[in-house]
C-alpha cells in the first residue's frame, strides 16, 4: 500500500510539472503548438527520469517488472489527469487527445523498466 501512495505521489508530480509550465506558456500553445509540444516532452522526460530514480531510490524491490508496473501506474494516472484537467478546456476528442498528447505518456513504461532493470543490475554487482 506505501509504495502504491509513492507511485501515485510521484506520478501526480510528474504530470503536475509540465501542466504548471504549459499554463505560463499559453499563448506559445496558438503560435507554435509543435515547439510547445516538444518543450513538453522534454521536461516530462527530465521531470520523469528524476523522479524514477528518486522513486527506486526509496522501493525495496527494484527490477524491470517493478519499472513495468510503475510506469504504467504514471501512464494510467497522468492519462486520467489529463481528462480531467486538459480535455474539458481543449474540447478535443479523445481520439485526437491520444493522438496528439496521450501517446506521449507510452514512454513512460520503457524509461521506468530500464530504470528498474539497471538498478538491479547495480545492486547486484555492488
């Protein structure tokens, strides 16, 4: 149940990063929605990362499976924040929303098991 409440702690921050840096960046949204959606993505990515590391940093069990599960915890969360605080206010379908922005968070999965899997390698070795 604590680690649920950490992956679900960390997951609400790795999606409330970028949301709070997308609202300074509103009119950037209509001017170069491409270069908007590429800053997204790399401070997801660095805001993630960091927070996978600090997330194994704290789990008992760390491996590749670990990583799966957390990573499609974050998915399944920031999707669902996402519906409730960014597709009201962009009127978008939710066809075009996974087009456009929820495919994004799939990566998720991958950087969390690799973190996962390497931090066992380490500790194996250490």
């Amino acid at each position: 149940m604590k680690s649920m409440i950490r992956r679900l702690g960390y997951g609400f921050i790795v999606w409330a990063v970028p949301y709070a840096t997308s609202l300074t960046m509103l009119p950037l949204i209509q001017r170069d929605p491409i270069f908007f959606g590429t800053i997204m993505i790399v401070e997801g990515s660095i805001v993630g990362t960091a927070l996978a590391i600090a997330y194994f940093q704290h789990a008992g069990h760390t491996d590749a499976r670990e990583g799966l599960v957390l990573g499609a915890v974050w998915m399944i969360e920031n999707w669902l924040l996402d519906f409730a605080g960014v597709v009201p206010f962009t009127h978008t379908t939710l066809p075009r929303y996974f087009m456009e922005i929820g495919l994004r968070y799939v990566p998720m999965i991958a950087i969390t098991a690799a973190i996962g899997y390497a931090w066992r390698k380490q500790a194996a070795h250490a």
